[in-house]
C-alpha cells in the first residue's frame, strides 16, 4: 500500500465527472488499499478516486468505526429532512464551510469482491460523519466540490492559536471561496493554518 498525492482545488480532475467501472480488477482493489491508506494518513473521513488523480466512480469512507469502499455509488433515498452542517475536504486544507444535505440517505455500490452492498447514513454518535460524508464523496465523483453548495458567508480559514487562558484553540477566520482559491494558486496560505502538513506541502507544489 502507498500513500498518494491529494489532488489540490485548482486540479482539472476535480471539476470532471468520474466514470463508472465495468470490471472490478486488480488496479481498482490496488487503489481502493491506497486510497484508505492515504485517506487516514490524512486524518481525513471519506476520499474520492479523483482525489487522488483518477476519474473513477470509487470512495472510501468511515462508517462509525468502520472503513468501507464503494464502487459506483448511488444514493438511492434521501430523507425530507435536511440539516446544515461544518464540512471541510482534503483538498481545500484548512477551510471549513457550512452546507446543507440531507439528513439521512441510503446510498448503494459494489464492494471490493463486486458484492452489491447497501449502506444506511447518517451523522450520529453510533456513525460519526457518515451521512454527510456520502454525499460529499459523492459530489467528487460529479466534479463538484463543497464550497459551491456552501451556505452565504459561511466560509472561514481554520487558525490555530491561544484563548484568553492560554489554551490551544482552533479559531475561525472569515474568508470567501475566491480568496481560497487564489491563496491556493499563489500557494500563500495563511500563517499558523489548522490542516495537516502532508495537505500543506501539496499546495505549496511538494510531495
């Protein structure tokens, strides 16, 4: 298994719709091992195949305390219930932003082994992000990323510092998915941001 390079925002293969596989190979079962290595490398809840550079249908994802593949996803229902809710996203470190989904929804694939496999999502204590992360991944996989669905002015950069007690703190910083961007582009992120070094060194053009 490998840790591999996360696609940053700005990267072509992040605005392409992925494609749906027909065979179920080595290479996809090779990836699939790759992807969960990086994506907890990473410290991250679910990760996209375009994520990582490849335009195919396939996430991983944490469901509670476990880590599941899903090739050619599709949620099948979606509750009536919506709830807004903090998200990030590996390829745009250090930015969190509020957005609305669904609060439950039943999302369907195939595993490793082309098992057809059904999963009920949620965010809960029992699931963790799991509800909110299907449908994230999901988006990676019709090119869409999380800032476009972004609640107005809900943006912020992620800072790490002190509260008046001295005590480390991560505090929220305003900011507007244009100024990301360009800090992005220009590979100047703000001083002291909250997002793993691994993700960092991407921006900046390293590996």
């Amino acid at each position: 298994m490998a840790v591999l390079p996360i696609r940053i925002w700005g990267d072509p293969i992040l605005k392409k719709r992925a494609v749906s596989i027909d065979r179920i190979t080595h290479a996809e079962r090779r990836l699939i091992e790759d992807m969960i290595e990086t994506m907890e490398a990473a410290d991250g809840a679910g990760l996209a195949a375009p994520q990582v550079g490849v335009a195919k249908r396939i996430f991983v994802f944490r469901r509670g305390d476990d880590i599941h593949a899903l090739i050619n996803p599709k949620i099948i229902a979606r509750s009536a219930e919506q709830k807004i809710g903090a998200e990030g996203c590996l390829s745009i470190p250090g930015v969190q932003a509020k957005v609305s989904r669904a609060a439950r929804v039943t999302v369907t694939g195939r595993d490793v082994h082309n098992k057809a496999v059904s999963f009920e999502c949620e965010d809960s204590e029992a699931l963790g992000r799991a509800g909110t992360c299907v449908q994230h991944e999901l988006d990676h996989l019709d090119g869409v990323l999380y800032l476009e669905r972004a609640e107005p002015d809900s943006v912020s950069w992620l800072i790490e510092g002190e509260d008046e007690a001295g005590e480390e703190t991560v505090f929220l910083e305003p900011t507007t998915p244009q100024e990301v961007l360009a800090a992005i582009k220009s590979k100047l992120l703000p001083p002291d941001l909250h997002a793993p070094e691994m993700l960092q060194r991407r921006v900046q053009g390293k590996r």
